[in-house]
C-alpha cells in the first residue's frame, strides 16, 4: 500500500486522531480527496481497488458505550512461549463483551471489549487473564466523546438495523425499520451529530503481499504533554500510520510495514521523541474482529424502548450470532455493487 492507501484506511477506520472510530456513517469523498492532494476520482478508484483486494471488508457501525450504559477498555499481556496463540485467541473471543483479539509474534496478546466496569470489569480482568496465563498485563480505558442524546426506540431500530453493514442505503434501513427514508436519514443525522454511533472498517493490511502490520505500544514520561507528543509520534509514523489509539493509560499507534526493518525504525522513531516512556513495536500474527458481540445489548436496548425489531422473515445478516457483513460501501461514495468485496474465509 501507498501512502494514499494508508490515508484512504485510515479515514475508514477513524476519520481523524481524537476519535476511536470514525465519527460519521457516510465517508465524504470530497472533504477526504482535498485531504490526501489527489481528486475524487481517484480515491473511488483506490477504495474499490482496496475492497477488491481485501484490505478493506466492510464498514460496521458502533454505537458510543455511553448509549449502551457500558464502557470499552483495552487489555494487552503476553503469555507462555508454549501456549497455541491462535486457540487462546479463539477461547478468549469467547468472553462477553469481546470485540477484537489480536495475537502478535512476540507473544502478546491485545483485547478491546465492553464492560460494565467496577467489580465486572475486574473479574473480566482476572478471567481473561487465567484463562491466557497471562503476565505483563496493561490495562486502559478507551474514551469516547460525551453523549446525552436519548435514543427512541426509532433509533434503536436503525441502529440494529445499520450495526452489521454501515453501507446500507437509507431505503434498505427503511424496509428493514418500517420507516422512511427520511425519517432513517434525520434520525441518523442527529445521532451522528450528537456522536452517538461511529463506524468501523473491517480490515487486513497483509492483502497486498508480503506486507506487515504492527502495533507501536507507547507509554508516557509522568507528566508529559500528551497531546503534543501523540502530535509528534503521528507525525514521525505519518506515512505508514492508519490507527492512533490514543487512550488514558497508554496508546496504540498501528502501522503498514513493508518489512522488519520498517517495523524496528517505527519503534526508534517514536523512542526517540520527548515524553515517551517507553515503545514496543509488536507484529500482529491473527486478528479476530467480533464486531457483532454487542447485537444483543442493542436488542436489549430495543425491546427496553418497547417494541422487538421487526424480523424480514428470516434470519438478518448481522442478527446475533452470524458474522458481520462484508461489503463494499454503495450510493453516494461511489463505490456500487460491483466493486463488492469478497468475503474472506
């Protein structure tokens, strides 16, 4: 990938550094063109290239926790050199909660996961960290923006309705929420707007070949500036960087790396700026997104607001327990039908 494909993932996946998932439904080719120098175009162009590829596999919506009545937190810990990374991954994707496992090679692994917090969070703590055999464990919380819109069961609907395929066109959120369009966009609009629910892009940068993707853990000197030092670590990763996860207790920087060599300078560079405590450049052997764990939380939600979400008459993709959709996004990015993903296995 080029820098213009580092861009275009990044915008997918958070749109600008202070959010932890980007904080708009429909990506605006216009605003995102003028950002990366190149036309609109073009970046239709790369984005259904990236979809056709792989890299990219899809969008889904997330709603902010605080909606939800829950918060996000981040657990990193390495464990035993014997142990089978890849069944430990699938056994702790097992945990309620549980949206993302990331095995890496030096033996780490990395969760984000919802919780309740208080007593919950700690004995979801302790179990995870029983279940892996856990050591070096680092906790944080992941902040999103403040929220005080209350959601109608409306709301609810499309969300539930938006959650496995943020694509979806406002005429399909209709038939599938008995509204209409209109009514599913002004909705939208307004929990957009009042940072409600964000999205995310399903990815994998190893696509291309022989690429690397790696996660830059950084701690801060006590003290330090925060915003000025991830400031300048974007900065110095700019080129290969398409998530900083700038969080309470510690940050997560990922790049795209052609090689080890790529990888090793990344973690130098960022050792090297001011208020950085401490940086570990980590390679990401599996990632397992589980996006589609918080399905029944929004059900919850939606029966709570009085009313179950209308079935079509079969099972909906993205209905607990199915996988999240993959797709290209349709309608006003540019990208049709035909420029659908495939799914990967």
């Amino acid at each position: 990938m080029d820098r213009t494909d580092i861009g275009i993932l990044r915008w997918f996946l958070q749109g600008h550094m202070t959010a932890p998932f980007r904080p708009e439904v429909r990506p605006n080719i216009k605003i995102l063109s003028k950002r990366l120098g190149v036309t609109g175009e073009t970046v239709r162009k790369r984005m259904r290239r990236m979809f056709e590829a792989g890299i990219l596999n899809g969008v889904v919506a997330q709603p902010n926790p605080e909606v939800l009545g829950l918060q996000i937190g981040a657990f990193g810990m390495h464990v035993p050199p014997e142990a089978s990374r890849p069944k430990l991954a699938r056994r702790l994707a097992l945990v309620e909660g549980v949206q993302l496992v990331a095995t890496h090679l030096d033996g780490m692994i990395g969760l984000v996961f919802f919780h309740a917090g208080g007593a919950s969070l700690e004995r979801k703590l302790k179990l995870m960290k029983e279940m892996a055999g856990g050591t070096d464990t680092i906790f944080t919380e992941v902040a999103f923006p403040p929220c005080e819109l209350e959601l109608k069961r409306a709301d609810w609907e499309i969300l539930a309705a938006l959650r496995p395929d943020a694509s979806k066109p406002y005429g399909e959120l209709a038939k599938e929420t008995g509204l209409s369009a209109k009514t599913v966009k002004r909705r939208l609009d307004r929990m957009v707007a009042g940072m409600a629910v964000f999205t995310m892009a399903l990815h994998e940068t190893r696509a291309v070949g022989g690429g690397l993707e790696a996660n830059v853990v950084v701690q801060y000197e006590p003290g330090a500036d925060r915003s000025a030092v991830d400031g300048e670590i974007v900065k110095a990763l700019e080129d290969d960087l398409f998530y900083a996860g700038v969080w309470a207790r510690y940050s997560v920087f990922a790049v795209s790396a052609a090689n080890l060599v790529a990888v090793e300078a990344a973690e130098r560079k960022v050792r090297a700026i001011r208020g950085v405590k401490e940086a570990k450049a980590s390679i990401i052997d599996e990632r397992l997104e589980l996006y589609d764990s918080i399905d029944q939380v929004i059900a919850s939600k939606l029966r709570d607001a009085g009313r179950e979400r209308r079935p079509p008459g079969s099972q909906r993709r993205g209905s607990p327990g199915s996988k999240p959709a993959r797709h290209a996004p349709q309608g006003r990015d540019g990208v049709k039908d035909a420029a659908r993903a495939r799914t990967r296995p």
